[in-house]
C-alpha cells in the first residue's frame, strides 16, 4: 500500500455571495459520493459550511479556533457529517478576532498549515482503495476575505479553487485574489497553484450570464473548469435543512452539477500526479 498526505484545497473568494461554502459542502459530499475520505475545515466566522451540513452552534464545543490557537488538535474538531466519508472541523464566531489575537506571533501563517500536517495520512491498495485512517482531500472553506485566516488556508494549501458567480461583476476583485495567491507562493507557499476557477449561479435565461462564461474562459483559459454550477432553487433550499443538496434532491442539475465538478477535479488530480 502507499500513503499520500491529503490534497488541500482552499476555497477563496474576498467577495460574498459567490458560492464559496455551497461548493465547500457539496463539492465535498460529490468527492465523498466518489470514494474519497473528506474533511471539510470552516475557516469562516460565520460558520454557514458546519450550519449546512447539520452542525447545530451549541454543540461546538471545540471548533477551528481551538486548533488554530493550539488550544486542541485539529482531530479533536472533528465531526461526522450525514455523508459517508465526509467530516468537518467547525467553526464558531470567536474566529472573528483571530488576526488580533495571534497578529504577533511568528508563526501566525502557518497554524493551519500545522494542524492539518497533524492528521493521519490514508493509503491505497492495489485497486486504488483508500485503507487506514486519514483524508486523502482537505477542502478549506475561507472567509470573504483576504484577511489572517485566508492567509493560513493560503499558506497550508496545495492549490486555490475559485468561485466566481456568473454576474456583471464578476471578474471585479478577482485580479487581487491573484495577486495575493502570487504573495503567498512568493513568500510562505512556494508549491501553491490555482486549482481552478469554478464558475457558478449560471442562469440560461440570461443572456449576461453566457457573456460572463465567454469573458473569463478567454482572461482565464484551461484554469477555468469545464463543469458550470446553474442557479438552482434547490442548491439554495438545501442548507435550511442542514444537508448538502445531493442527500437533499440527488437528481436536480446541481446535484449533478458539482457531481460533474468533483469529477473533474479528480482528473485534474490524476493528470498532475501523472506529470
């Protein structure tokens, strides 16, 4: 059997309202559905990613503050979720003063980079069949922002995956997000890539939204991912009810949708291990 330290991919957008915890969750679940073994780490205060897959406020009692202050290791955040193979490490709003509290500490980049490198490590068998404990993906869900705690999911990531909702703005912003992506690789993350960019809330009616699809696969090229998230009322609906929207209504075009996407990403995964 041969070990690999999971694949950690943070998901970083600075503008709201983009897609970012409902691709966390149901990116997530689609790796899980897949055979992969997922941990999903809330890095944001509001906490929406744990909210979404029925993690009730009161019962995190230790959270991702808790590891990024080294107060518990990042295991002992560690949720079970609905889905098979797929766990979360909670977060709570006390991550709201984490750039306060550890602004002066040397090593405030790479508390997150540490807690995860503390994980176990699963390997695979002969078939390809993960065996032992461990993740063999990592999916960060930031905050939006480029603050401390997208620093730290920066700085521990192996790569940068993007959503970018199909809107007038859509490209407004992202030009700092590269810039900051390119700040971390140059001085904390040498290996960091971007992923890709997943783009979503695809509206068909609306002739913007192809015009958007066209404008960032010709600024963004093969970084873009083939694989398009609609809008989708039951996407949206699925969250109030604690469950990622493929335990929700497996057979809508979201579902399918980040089915496609995880799929995707799998072969990418595949195609640089193979490079």
């Amino acid at each position: 059997m041969t070990a690999h330290r999971p694949r950690v991919l943070a998901i970083a957008n600075q503008k709201g309202g983009v897609g970012k915890t409902t691709t966390a969750i149901n990116l997530g679940t689609a790796l899980a559905a897949i055979d992969e073994r997922v941990l999903i780490v809330d890095l944001d205060p509001q906490g929406n990613a744990s909210t979404g897959l029925g993690i009730e406020y009161k019962t995190r009692t230790v959270s991702t503050y808790d590891a990024l202050m080294g107060d518990a290791p990042l295991a002992a955040t560690v949720r079970e979720t609905a889905v098979p193979h797929l766990h979360i490490a909670p977060s709570t709003i006390d991550l709201s003063g984490f750039d306060l509290e550890i602004s002066t500490a040397s090593d405030r980049a790479f508390r997150l980079r540490k807690a995860i490198a503390a994980l176990g490590t699963p390997a695979r068998n002969a078939e390809g069949k993960l065996e032992g404990e461990g993740y063999s993906y990592v999916l960060v869900d930031c905050p939006p922002s480029l603050n401390l705690l997208t620093v730290n999911a920066m700085a521990a990531a192996d790569a940068i995956l993007v959503p970018l909702q199909c809107e007038f703005f859509a490209l407004e912003g992202l030009s700092q997000l590269l810039k900051t992506v390119e700040q971390v690789k140059s001085t904390l993350n040498p290996g960091l890539t971007i992923h890709g960019i997943v783009l979503t809330m695809y509206d068909a009616r609306n002739n913007l939204s192809d015009q958007v699809v066209a404008d960032v696969r010709q600024f963004l090229g093969d970084k873009v991912y083939e694989t398009i998230i609609p809008r989708n009322v039951r996407v949206s609906e699925a969250p109030s009810y604690g469950k990622p929207v493929l335990l929700y209504d497996f057979k809508c075009v979201g579902s399918q949708a980040y089915l496609k996407l995880a799929s995707e990403i799998v072969q990418r995964e595949r195609t640089l291990a193979a490079a």
